[in-house]
C-alpha cells in the first residue's frame, strides 16, 4: 500500500532508480529539484532533501510503497507569482508505475494538507495535452479556467474549492 513521507535521505537508492526510471534529464514534477542541486552524490542528495525539509512556504511528500519510490507531490502554500504559471500543487509518478490512481490518490491527501493549513482553493496547472493529469485534477473537482501560454508551452489552470477541514467526532 502506499503512503505519503517526508523526503528523506533513507531512500536515496530508490530515488535513483525512479530517476533512471524517469530517464536522464527528465523533469520529475513535485520533487522540487532545481538546476543547481547536485543529487548525483550521496552528499548532494543529503543537502536537497535537507533544504525540502527546511522549506516553509511549501510541504513535499513522497510516494513510497515499501522500499520503492514511486513519485512525489509537492504544495505551495502561497499563491506567488512564480506559482501564476505552474500551479501550487505539482505532483509526478515514475512511468513503471503510471495507472494504479496513485496520482488521484496522492491529490486527494495534499488537499487534505491544503485544507488543514487553511487554503479556501488552490491552483493546479497541467501540460494542456496532459490528458491524464487533468482528469486526475477534475476528480478532485478542478474547474478549467482556461488555456494559457506559460514558458513551458500552453497550460491549462484548474482552481479547486477546498471545503472546512473535516471535524472527525468520537463517540463516548
């Protein structure tokens, strides 16, 4: 079963085989790698997973089922104008583990993380000829606010309502 952690050093060599899974020089969305993190070397990967866990501005998760890691989520929790062009929540799953829901499940827990840090709607934004990445948006009941050309080609913008946190309420 899968669940949602925390980036962590522990999973350094299943991160690896995502990547390769991935292909080099691929751009895995939602683990928030930049051009200037060296993650080829143990040490390297230890100063990006330190500086994830640092960020206060945004919460990172992986997919992890096991010992294997299967994609990662990641949630921005201002509206800035960097985000205007690729969303606040960018979440990405490694091919050989595509079309198992992983992404829709995955969405649905960062929503619950958007909802408890007091967000009313967040911004997700998908490739517009990434058909699976917006159905996995509309369940979450995304509405299209239209097409828009961003430095990364067109993109569509969903805006999801996010309700009150649930109030879970235990019997006596």
């Amino acid at each position: 079963m899968a669940e949602l952690v925390e980036p962590t050093t522990h999973l350094y060599s299943a991160w690896r085989a995502a990547r390769d899974d991935w292909g080099a020089g691929t751009h895995e969305d939602g683990f928030g790698l930049l051009a200037a993190d060296a993650v080829e070397t143990p040490d390297g990967f230890e100063t990006w997973v330190r500086r994830l866990q640092g960020e206060q501005d945004s919460t990172y998760r992986w997919i992890v089922e096991g010992e294997d890691l299967l994609g990662a989520i990641a949630l921005r929790h201002r509206l800035e104008d960097g985000a205007l062009d690729v969303g606040q929540v960018g979440y990405g799953i490694r091919p050989s583990a595509r079309r198992r829901g992983l992404a829709t499940w995955a969405l649905g827990q960062i929503l619950a993380t958007a909802r408890a840090i007091g967000l009313h709607r967040v911004l997700i934004v998908c490739a517009d000829d990434n058909a699976a990445s917006a159905r996995v948006i509309e369940r979450h009941g995304g509405v299209l606010e239209g097409v828009h050309n961003t430095a990364l080609g067109p993109a569509r913008r969903y805006w999801v309502a996010l309700g009150p946190p649930t109030v879970l309420l235990q019997s006596r």
